[in-house]
C-alpha cells in the first residue's frame, strides 16, 4: 500500500496523469518511499486501474509523449492492465489468506503440543457389556491407556484397595444398572506404576432405545491425589503432634504441679502454727518464692496450650465486685508502699454478678496489675473499673517507666520483655501480656495500650458484658456440717499428708487409698460420706474408678475429682463418669472447706 497523494487522487478522477514536474516527482517519491534517482522518475506515467472491489495505480516511468499517447489510447493495453491487475490483487489476497492461515495451524500446533504434554483428559466408551472399546487420547494408538482399558471391565482394572471399598463400589454399580448419568468418579487404576482417573459419563441409546453403552470424559488426577494424600498425612501428622503436646501437657501439668501444691500447702499448714518472728518471716520468704515458681511454672503451661488450641474459657456466674476486690486486696498487702498511691474506683452502675470465666479473667487483671507494681517505683497506680457500650473495662494506669512506641508490638510477643538492662531487674519469662492477649481473645475481648516512655502507661482490658440472672446465682449459705466419712484416693504421700491435715483440721475421718483400685476395695467394705478423688493414678485412674462406683457398685455419694488439669475437657471427662466437682490442685485450706459445704447440711 502507498501513502495518499494528490497525483494519485488526480489519476482516479482522470484515468492518468503524466508526471513531469519536479514538484510531482517529489511527491511522488515520497509517497512511494522509492530510493531513486529524481531523474529516473522524470516523466512517469501514472494510470488508473479499477475493478468491481479494488482500485490500483500502475507507475510508467521514463516514457515519451509518443509512448505515453500509445498506453493512454489503447484499449488493449487497458484490458491487459486490468487482467494484471486483477492477477496481482488475487495473488495479494492469496497471500494474505495463505499467511494467516500458516498462523492459525502454528497456533494449533503450538496448543496441541501443550496439550500433548500437560493435558491428561481423554474420551472413553463402553459396549454394552461394559467393556472399554475404545480410548480417544491424545496419544498415539497403542498408549498405556488402550493397553490396560481396551478390552476390559472397570472392575478388572482396579487395585485391591478399590476393591475393599465395597460400598464405594455398590453405590456406582445401581448407578449404572439404572442407567443413570455420572459425575466425577474417581478410583485407582492396577498398574506398573498405579494412577489414579476420574470418570464422568451417560448412557447411549440407538433410535429404537435400545442401550449401547456408556462414553463420556476421564481425567488422569494421579498427581492431584498425590497432593491430596500428602496434605491428608500433613493434617495426621499435625493431629498426632497436638494430641501428643496435649497429653505431654497433661501429664506434666500433674507432674509439676503436684509437688510444688505439696510444698504451697505445708508451707499454708505451718504459717497457722506457733512460730517465732524469724520463723514466721523464713516462712513467708518461702511462701512468696513457691507463689513466684507456680506462677512462671502456670504461665509455661497455659502458653503452650494456648499454643495448641486447648484452653477454652467458661461462661459462669460470679461476683465481679468481690472478684476485684480480692485482687486489690492482694496488691494492698504484698505491693505496699508509701512511695506509690495505690486507688481503685468500681463503677456503681456494674452489677454485682455477671457471666464469664471468673478465673482467666482474674489471670489477666493480676498480670496488668503485677506490671504495673514491677515497672513503677514511685507515683501512683489507678485501677478503673467501668461499663461501656456493653463492654466491661478494666483500665490500669501507672506512673512507671512506659514503653517506647517502637517496643509497643514486642510487649505482646511470647519470652519478649522491653530490653535486656530490664529484663535482669525483672522477674518473669515474659509471658504475661502474651497469654492476657490470648486469653481475652478467646473470651471475644481485647487489650489496648497508652504509653510513653518515662511517663507511664495505660492498659485496658475489654470484654463483653453479660449480666447473670437471679435464677443462675449459687445462694453461698454457709452450713454447719457433721463430721464426715471422707475417702482420699491420692498417690502422691506428700498431697496426702497435706489433704488429710486439712480434712483433720475440720473435724472429718480420713481413710487413704494409693490407687483407684485401692479405693474401690475400701469403698466396697466401708461406708463413707464423701470421696476426693485424685485423677491420675497407677494401677487405676480416678476416672475408671469413679466409674467403677457409680455403675457397679451402684452408689450415689458424692465424688469429687482432685487435679491439676482444669480445662474444659478435663471436666467433662469427669462429669461424665459421674464425679459431682472438680477441684483443682493446688487445693487451698479455704477452697476445700467452701467445697465441702453443703455436703449434709445440718
């Protein structure tokens, strides 16, 4: 194609146009992009060529007026222009089809040869009989499918394993007997190397109705089942390692705990004795340390449950105000100091008894409040406790020595404390704020922090608010109790010494076992008012036990689970073998005596 010009304009209205100027001739040059010498242009003649579709232009060049009149007044030359005219737009067209039709088979060849080599679907039909008779792949004839299909049933050409799954295979065959679509079947295929395929297929009819067979679409999926057995053994894997860390939890949540509550409570026993001045302050040096190891030792334990998914939250009853009360009465007694202004505000408008988890809560307001008394040496430390927008909130706010921005998403961060200069003047393993934040988000709360560096911080707790109803509160009626009949099932010497004293104390009868076993023989020969069963025992655990009493020996009295394991689970387990209470180790003087209220009433 040459570009538009006012001499090829002039020849479509005239017929020709005889180029002699050297205005034309430059024009000309131009339009045809044609490197030549201005002289070998001079005299060109330039004639109009037009067909039904297309219109041309020849270029004469180097013609005389003689030559020039003969090609102008010819007719024969005209007709043999327009021929090579016409030739000329055909062959043009020809090429144009031929080319993009190169293009298109390049194209189909170029997909083919990805399909050949990545592509795994393939046609398929049964005679019949249901036999493959025929494989449409890709591949040339002769290719592993038409070997081990052609000629042969599906279920002659399944692994062992597909053949155990009978149901599997029930279900597939009614399908096909009803002569019904399918969609999507997948089973293993018995070769050298197995694979697996995925089958879609309907039935055919002749135009009389008569059946002739099924044909449909199957897939290779091999290496998709490959990923989805792999990712099935990965999810396994992960199983097995969570309830492997959940029972090495459980059980060393008992092995710890179990001697460190021992020591808690010898140490509890003496302090109620006769001791000197210095007996008593030895004796309190001991009790704050064994408070300080259970604390780091609980806070170790409840992260690496959080860690895997094992702690839930309660949803009961209890008395916020009293709640709050005994945690400040705690900081007043072991925090106090005249250079730091403890207050404390409860908003009148909270109702006395709201629904929650009593416990994880009190764990979150003792760390906030522990940080606060650990980084503030002097100034004042304010405890707020307010409704809002359906959330109760607990705001404490020190005067210590705050928290760069910067450190601000450290704090929450497991085994992480501000710097290390802090870190030696510091007790704890850093896990506090850690498992504060999980723990309100397992309650559906949250924490926030305001702080800045040298002049304080602000920390607020948030979470929902539920007001319990009248009908849902335990009316605490302390009762006046008889003696009681009490079996303690224990191994552990040192928890019976101590359990047994404080039963002793309160003028009950104490009968030992060592194991489960034990104390379904004692049980069986004696009459007892009240059993403590501990949970993990040898030879017998306390949940068969419990079992064991209230199935065979069909007995109603009430038993009440002694362990270090307080999670949710735990409970139900305990709950559901008959067990009345669970309480939990390290079981306190006072925790004891309130559990065993109401036990015959007076």
């Amino acid at each position: 194609m040459w570009s538009e010009c006012s001499l090829f304009t002039q020849t479509a209205e005239h017929g020709y146009v005889i180029c002699q100027y050297p205005q034309q001739i430059e024009e000309l040059e131009f339009s045809i992009l044609y490197s030549i010498q201005t002289l070998k242009l001079k005299n060109s003649l330039l004639f109009s060529v037009n067909t039904q579709f297309d219109k041309g232009i020849f270029i004469f060049t180097n013609v005389d007026a003689q030559q020039c009149e003969q090609l102008v007044n010819s007719d024969t030359i005209k007709i043999l222009l327009q021929q090579a005219f016409f030739t000329l737009i055909s062959q043009i067209k020809l090429a144009k089809q031929t080319n993009k039709a190169l293009s298109l088979i390049h194209k189909f060849t170029t997909l083919s040869s990805l399909f050949k080599e990545y592509g795994s679907e393939w046609f398929w039909r049964l005679n019949p009989l249901m036999v493959f008779e025929s494989i449409n792949n890709i591949e040339t004839i002769g290719n592993v499918y038409d070997q081990l299909f052609i000629g042969h049933k599906i279920e002659h050409i399944i692994t062992d394993n597909e053949k155990q799954n009978t149901e599997k295979w029930q279900q597939f065959n009614l399908l096909i007997d009803d002569r019904n679509d399918f969609h999507n079947f997948e089973f293993e295929i018995e070769a050298d190397k197995n694979f697996w395929v995925i089958l879609s297929g309907k039935p055919l009819y002749n135009k009389l109705g008569h059946f002739l067979g099924y044909m449909g679409l199957a897939k290779n999926i091999t290496i998709s089942k490959q990923r989805e057995f792999e990712l099935q053994a990965q999810t396994l894997k992960a199983e097995e390692a969570s309830q492997t860390k959940s029972k090495f939890l459980s059980v060393m949540s008992h092995e710890i705990r179990t001697p460190i509550h021992a020591v808690m409570g010898m140490i509890e026993l003496l302090l109620d004795t006769e001791l000197s001045p210095e007996q008593q302050q030895l004796v309190n040096y001991a009790n704050s340390s064994t408070e300080i190891l259970y604390g780091l030792i609980t806070d170790v334990l409840d992260f690496s449950k959080i860690e895997s998914g094992t702690v839930s939250c309660l949803k009961k009853p209890f008395d916020i105000k009293l709640l709050t009360e005994n945690i400040v009465g705690q900081f007043n007694i072991i925090e106090k100091s005249d250079d730091i202004l403890f207050t404390t505000h409860i908003d009148e408008s909270i109702p006395q008894y709201v629904v929650g988890d009593q416990y994880r809560l009190g764990q979150v307001l003792f760390n906030i409040m522990s940080n606060a008394f650990k980084y503030t040496t002097h100034g004042q430390i304010n405890l707020n406790v307010v409704l809002q927008n359906e959330q109760l909130v607990f705001e404490v706010k020190d005067s210590g020595i705050g928290i760069a921005k910067k450190h601000l998403d450290l704090i929450f961060k497991p085994f992480s404390q501000v710097n290390d200069s802090i870190n030696r003047k510091s007790e704890g393993v850093g896990l506090g704020l850690s498992i504060s934040k999980n723990l309100l988000g397992i309650m559906g709360g949250e924490i926030t922090v305001d702080t800045q560096l040298g002049l304080g911080s602000t920390f607020t707790i948030s979470i929902p608010f539920e007001e319990a109803h009248t009908s849902d509160i335990v009316d605490n009626v302390i009762y006046t109790q008889s003696a009681l009949a009490i079996l303690v099932a224990e191994d552990n010497k040192t928890n019976q010494v101590l359990i047994k004293a404080y039963l002793e104390k309160l003028n009950h009868k104490v009968t030992l076992a060592n194991h489960g076993r034990e104390a379904i023989d004692l049980f069986s020969r004696k009459k007892f008012d009240l059993v403590l069963m501990d949970i993990m025992m040898p030879e017998m655990d306390g949940l068969t036990a419990a079992e064991y009493i209230r199935d065979e020996l069909v007995s109603d009295v009430p038993i009440y689970a002694l362990t270090a394991n307080a999670e949710k689970d735990n409970k139900a387990s305990c709950f559901k073998v008959g067990m009345n209470k669970v309480l939990t180790k390290p079981i306190k003087f006072q925790e004891l005596e309130a559990a065993l209220k109401g036990v015959f009433p007076r």
